[in-house]
C-alpha cells in the first residue's frame, strides 16, 4: 500500500474547483488523499470505497503498479516531445495498440488531452472530411437533447444539457438536436436496453428533410452517463446508422464514457452492433493516471482528409499535448493490463449480480426508476418538492460520509465502480445507497 501521506491544505481559496458548490465544499471539505483498488481514503485515514471509478476513468482500479511504473520509465528517458512535424515512437505505438481495440477498421487514431477535446476534434474532422470530398455545403452538426459531449465550445453547442449552455449565450451556428430517448412511462425499471424508443431516430428524418445535404454529421454517446444514465433504446442505433448511411451523413459515438470495458466489451459499438464513422474516447484510456483523449477513425474519413490534400499540412488542428510520451506511456500501460486481466470480461463476468443489486433499488421508498447497462446504473430518485437536485446531493454526501463515493446528476445516482469490483463490493454500494435515501429526508 502507499504510505505517503500528503499534508493538509492550509487553506481552500485558491483553487476554483470545476462543476462544484464551491461555497459549499469550502465550508464542508471533503478531501480524497490517497487511493488504492477499489478505495480511496481521505486526510483523516477513512476509507472510502469508490462506485465511480474517479469519474468514469479508474476502470483497473487506483494505483496499478504497472502504469505507475511506465509513466516513471518514461518520464525519465524523455519527459516531452513534440509532435507537430516530429514524431517519438511510443506515441505511434500507443495509437497502434488503440487500433488494435477499436472496431474493424476504425484504424486511424489522433491523439488529444480529454474528452471535450475530443469532442471538438471530431467535429471538426466531420467537417473537414466533407470539405475535402468537395460537399462544403455540409456544415450542420446534430446532437441530442441530454447528450453531453464536454466543455468545448463545439462539444458544449452540440450537447443538450440545459444548463451547460445557457451561462454562455451564443453557441456554434448551424446546430440541430434530436430528441432525448429518455421515456419514463413505458421504460421504466428496464434491465438492460429498453423496449422502447427505436423511433426516436427517425427525426434525423425530418431533420434531413428541413435542412437537406447541409448536415455533416450527427454526434451521439452510445450509452449516456452525464445526464443521468440513458440507456439506449433497442434498435435507436441501429436506424440512427441507417438513416445517417441514407444521406451521408457521418456519425459520430462519443465513447469517453463507454469505451475501455465499461459495457462488457471494448467500445460501446461494440456491445451496441454499430459502428460509427468516428469515435471519441478518453477517461479508462490511460485510467486516468495522466489526461489523455483520443479520436479514432475508419480508414475513409482518413484517407479523404490526408490522401486528398495538397502537399503540406493536411488538417490544420492539435495540441501540444498530442501524443504526450507520459500519457502515451500510462495508455500502453493501460491496455496491456485491459488485455493481461480481460477487463471487460470481467466486466460482463459480474453484470447479472451488478444488475440485480440496482434493480433491488426499486423497493426503496423514493426511488422511480433504475437504469443499467453493463457496469452502469442510474437510480432516479423523486425530486423533494420546490427543491429539485437537493435530494440526491443529499444522499451523495451521506454515502460518502459512510464510507461510500457516488455520483449525482440532477436527482440521478450514477453508480459505474471500477471493472475489478467484486460481488460484496457491490453489496456495500447499493446497501450503502438503500440506506442513504432512506436516511435523507424526502
């Protein structure tokens, strides 16, 4: 175990914490020290059993010898490179061990530093792609309501989470929605994809229909986390390709959240039986021990952009950060332990006792919906009347002040632990969660 123990803050102020009460935790702190496996302990030495992998990223687990190792190795043979018109090799062999675990023949990899990059670089791709086969009319990007697809400018425009957007005014032209598959009254406490929903797609219909070839393409998480854990509808995908391969349209799967085993298998696509034309990812990819994104393409959208060009730079886009040798380092690190310990099998290993312990929730006074997919859930809590969203913080800190981190979302818990949880950590996590909602006023 590690030892070290860091020192206290002496004081809060300086740190502007991101999506946070700040005021709040200031003056009620809640500080994580260290971690290890399944935990986390804070300065004082409790320990905190982790339901949400850090934040979606821990998929192996805190403090892996191994990548701690490789980032170590690396940081002392070379601490940075660039990449724009140089190259180091564990770059390109990182991008070839994603390839490796990407859907046939998304083989293309452009390496960023977090998920809204990502995002943005996939939009921007979808753009380019289509500017490059001389269809430059096709500037109109679609999202979904609820969708989250990060902070960036592009990401935030696409996204459609009420309140992500409407502190910054003007978002990106030329952008669409679809509906939300969310659907309470027919769905509800469905185990695994629910029944209905599949005819949700066909706005892109009446989408195409309005704007007609001026949609490049149409950005979309297999699974959506952020927003209180949406599970795919059975068949939405499936017409959502169809509809988008009928007008040439690109699609794009965000997979920051469900790639790198969170749904049983590698990437959402393929637990889902779509492939899209461009997929983002980041969080499980280097399991969050160093930021690091990540956009993988198939060989056509590549190949239209790079081999169509003029001599030259052929995509006017990237980070400095690209393909950083510590992150490329912890991501090789990364997927040889995915590979060496079957993490998504385990995964799809442990789901039938994961899914049962969520839908357990059902009988607890002030739960309305549970939601699950892989080693996912969200359980909806009734909303306390005039004060919507304090129900559900109320019941995050209990659990935390039990021993116990989750993860709220509006009046949402999202529960995603670590791929290598085991079947009484999942006993604690749910327990744990029945007797905070219980505890918490409703």
């Amino acid at each position: 175990m590690n030892e070290i123990r860091p020192s206290r803050p002496n004081n809060l102020d300086a740190f502007w914490m991101p999506y946070s009460d700040n005021r709040y935790f200031k003056a009620h702190p809640r500080l994580l020290a260290r971690a290890e496996g399944m935990h986390y302990w804070t300065a004082d030495g409790q320990e905190i059993l982790d339901g949400t992998a850090g934040l979606w990223c821990c998929n192996a687990g805190h403090g892996r010898r191994e990548i701690t190792e490789a980032i170590q190795k690396q940081a002392a043979v070379m601490d940075f490179a660039p990449t724009f018109q140089l190259g180091h090799p564990v770059a390109f062999e990182a991008a070839a061990r994603v390839a490796e675990m990407t859907p046939e023949g998304m083989d293309r990899v452009f390496f960023v530093n977090s998920g809204s990059e990502a995002a943005d670089t996939a939009l921007k791709i979808a753009l380019a792609y289509h500017r490059a086969r001389g269809q430059a009319q096709r500037v109109r990007l679609v999202g979904r309501e609820r969708g989250y697809h990060g902070v960036g400018f592009g990401g935030m425009s696409v996204g459609g989470i009420g309140p992500n957007r409407k502190q910054f005014g003007a978002q990106l032209p030329y952008v669409d929605h679809l509906p939300h598959t969310h659907l309470p009254a027919q769905n509800a406490f469905s185990k695994g994809q629910p029944p209905h929903g599949a005819h949700l797609a066909e706005a892109l219909e009446s989408l195409a229909a309005l704007h007609g070839d001026t949609i490049a393409a149409v950005i979309v998480e297999p699974l959506a986390g952020s927003t209180g854990v949406l599970v795919p509808p059975v068949d939405y995908l499936q017409k959502l390709r169809a509809i988008c391969d009928k007008h040439g349209i690109l699609l794009i799967f965000d997979e920051v959240i469900t790639g790198f085993g969170r749904l049983g298998t590698n990437f959402g696509a393929e637990r889902l039986g779509v492939t899209p034309d461009i997929m983002t990812m980041a969080k499980g990819l280097t399991n969050a021990a160093v930021p690091m994104g990540a956009v993988a393409t198939s060989g056509a959208v590549y190949d239209a952009i790079v081999n169509g060009a003029p001599a030259g730079i052929e995509l006017f886009h990237g980070y400095t950060y690209s393909g950083h040798p510590l992150a490329s380092a912890a991501a090789i690190a990364t997927l040889e332990l995915h590979r060496a310990e079957d993490l998504p099998g385990r995964a799809r290993a442990i789901e039938p006792y994961f899914e049962q312990a969520a839908h357990s929730m059902r009988d607890v006074p002030g739960v309305i919906d549970v939601r699950n997919l892989g080693l996912v859930a969200g359980i909806e809590l009734q909303p306390r009347a005039g004060a919507p969203t304090a129900r559900a913080m109320e019941v995050f800190r209990w659990c935390f002040d039990h021993g116990v981190l989750t993860r709220v979302t509006g009046d949402i818990v999202a529960l995603s632990p670590p791929l290598i949880v085991e079947k009484p950590q999942v006993d604690r996590l749910f327990g744990t969660l029945a007797d905070a909602i219980r505890a918490v006023p409703a």
